[in-house]
C-alpha cells in the first residue's frame, strides 16, 4: 500500500480535493503526506515595475510566500488533527519542472492532484500541469476531480 504519498498543492479548489482526497487515504493507509507548493515567477512585464520601483518584486514575492505558508499553515493543521504525518515543501521555479524534481527528490509511492474541468483551445493542444506530471512522472498519479 501507499507509505508516502505527495500532494501537488495551491490555492485552488481542484489542489484543495486532491488534499483532502490524500488525507483520507493517507488516513486508511498510515502514510505520511508530503505537501508540495510551487510559487511561479512573475511575468516578463515585472522587469518593467522593478526598473521604476525596485522594491515591489521582493514585496510581491515575501507575500505570495508568505500566503503559501499560511495555506500549507492551514493544511497542516487539518492533517494534525486527522492524526496524519504532514511536510511541508515550498519551492520557485517553473510548476512542472519543481514539482518533477521534487517528486525525484521525494520519491513517493502516490501523487494527488487535482484536475481541472477545462483548459481551452491552447491547454488542451500542449497539455496543462497534470497531463505533463502524468507523461514524466515516476510514480503512479491519483487524479482528483
């Protein structure tokens, strides 16, 4: 059975059933969960508002991780209660390639993550997040709706 089991998490309500779904399972397993976030870069533009205001990126950046902390804060929490063994893992860089490196690193017997209803016209050609984790992981994948 699953020992250790990932979760690829954000703020969004698919992340948010994919922990929910590990948690119940790493419940019924007696697996400990590991909790992977990913903070993006900021878009090309922000070099624009960096050159006029130096300070705004690293003001942008301190909040978006200090509100992931607080999510995985959160999350964490949850599994306390539950009784359930949860890490933390708050990485930047580009979504897949991390979450892929972290995986390696990791080495867990399952990843959850949540699956969008829709990606338009250009996700669906080149594939979103959970199609490339699907392609390249080395684990097997649990896919939440």
């Amino acid at each position: 059975m699953f020992k250790k089991i990932a979760v690829a998490f954000d703020e969004s309500p698919e992340a948010g059933r994919a922990f929910h779904s590990a948690l119940e399972l790493a419940k019924f397993s007696s697996a400990t969960l590991h909790l992977i976030t990913v903070l993006e870069g900021f878009p090309a533009y922000m070099s624009y508002v960096a050159a006029v205001a130096p300070n705004v990126p690293i003001l942008l950046k301190e909040e978006k991780r200090s509100f992931y902390s607080d999510l995985q804060g959160k999350a964490k929490a949850e599994a306390d209660r539950a009784g359930v063994s949860l890490s933390l893992e708050i990485a930047e860089g580009e979504i897949v390639g991390e979450l892929l490196r972290l995986i390696e690193e990791i080495k867990p017997d399952l990843l959850a993550i949540g699956l969008r209803h829709g990606h338009g016209t250009v996700g669906r050609l080149l594939g979103g997040t959970a199609h490339q984790l699907a392609v390249h992981s080395k684990c097997p994948l649990l896919g939440v709706h």
